[in-house]
C-alpha cells in the first residue's frame, strides 16, 4: 500500500470548477414540479415489505 498522500485542490482549482459550472447552469433545464397522484391501498398490488421496514414505516408520522 503506498503512503502517497494526494495533494490538497487549490483555491485556483476550485474557482475554475465554479466558473465552468456558472458556464453550464444555463444549459440545465428544471424539470417542472410534478405532484404525485395518490393512489389508494387497495390498488397496489404485488408490492412485497420486508417485515422490519414496515415496523419502520408504521411508526413514521403520517403527513397529509
């Protein structure tokens, strides 16, 4: 195993990093905010839980 130790990014790297991803975020699309539609229990099917999952998920706080 080698004890080379990698040598810390400088400032002026991480400066460039920025200035090409300022260059860049023009280029990115948001997606639009889609809202799930709820589906009731009864039509979920073939759905398997493992048991210590659904512990977990029994004792999470419901939200509307």
């Amino acid at each position: 195993m080698s004890n080379h130790i990698a040598p810390r990014e400088s400032e002026t790297g991480l400066a460039e990093l920025r200035g090409d991803c300022a260059r860049m975020a023009p280029h990115w699309v948001a997606p639009t905010r889609v809202t799930p539609t709820r589906v009731a229990p009864a039509l979920i099917h073939g759905v398997t839980v493992p048991p210590a999952s659904a512990r977990l998920l029994d004792a999470m706080e419901e939200r509307p």
